[in-house]
C-alpha cells in the first residue's frame, strides 16, 4: 500500500508519455497486489460463508471510492498554478495520503489473529477454532505446486477475476 502511494505521488513527476506508462506501470502492479491481501486477510478471521458478504462490501468500496476520486479531482481541478498543475497536485495529494495510511496499517494490523493485540487468549483460541472449517491453517512458508495448479483451475478465481474487470473499466478516453 506504501509503494501503491509512492508511485501514485511519483506520478506527478512526469513529463512525458514514456515516463507516464512507467509509472503507471508501477501503480498497477502494486495496486493488484491489494485485492489478494484483503481476501488472505479476511480468510484469517472469517470461515468461508462469512468471508463472501465481507468481499461484497469491499467491491462496493470500488464504486465509493469512484465517486470520492470523483470529488477530489473536481476539487483540485480548481488549482491554478503554473509550475504545478492541478493533476499533479491530486496525484501527490492521493499518493502521499495512501503512503500514510499504509504506514499507520503496518503498525496497526498485526500479521495473524495470534498477534492481535485487541483479542485475549481466549477469543484468539475461540478464533481458530471458529475458522479451522476452513482447512487452510494461519501458517504456511511450504510452496506446494498442486496447490498453485488448484487456483488456476478454480472456477470462482475466474469468475472473481471477471467481476473485477467488469467493475474497473477504463475511462471512455482510453479507446479515442
């Protein structure tokens, strides 16, 4: 999330369209990491029938923040300065505030419910058990190659991958 925003902030910096895709570039390929984590994240504390609304309402945080990124840019297009443009006040405004709430996350959302600080020894035992239907543990460094040809053929993967492309369009300038 701190790189998502670094690169998104870095973005102001372009001048050109090769510098431009390069640092889109980057802010693709750490915002795609941001999906994965949620839903490991929620995997941890939730079974599998409860992770499912948790899911839906982050998705609809998509549309949300459509419409807050909406506003913000309205606003910063009200900028007028001739050595920073308004665009480039947004992505450093946008990218440093994601850095800072990357930050605060690192600090706050401990690695596994076992590090949890909010929860007593008891409700992180009541917590494993709650979620031990799921059969996937809270600890695992073993790559196991079975396991990655699994995902790839998981129906709801593809499905879930459609959603998202279906919910992220590009902008109707990308195609003119």
């Amino acid at each position: 999330m701190c790189l998502w925003g670094i690169s998104c902030a870095a973005s102001a910096g372009a001048t050109n369209y090769h510098t431009l895709l390069a640092s889109r570039i980057f802010v693709g390929m750490f915002e795609a990491a941001i999906a994965p984590c949620l839903m490991l994240i929620s995997s941890q504390y939730y079974t599998k029938s409860e992770q499912a609304p948790r899911f839906a309402i982050w998705y609809s945080g998509l549309g949300f923040g459509q419409i807050l990124g909406g506003l913000i840019s309205f606003a910063f297009q009200h900028i007028k300065n001739r050595q920073f443009k308004s665009w480039q006040a947004m992505f450093v405004f946008v990218g440093v505030a994601t850095a800072l709430i990357g930050i605060a996350t690192f600090f706050v959302l401990p690695d596994s419910p076992m590090k949890a600080k909010w929860l007593s020894e008891a409700e992180k035992a009541a917590l494993l058990k709650h979620v031990s239907v799921n059969q996937t543990g809270i600890h695992n460094k073993h790559f196991k190659i079975s396991q990655a040809l699994e995902v790839l053929t998981d129906i709801q993967l593809w499905l879930m991958t459609i959603c998202t492309i279906c919910v992220s369009p590009p902008p109707p300038t990308a195609f003119t």
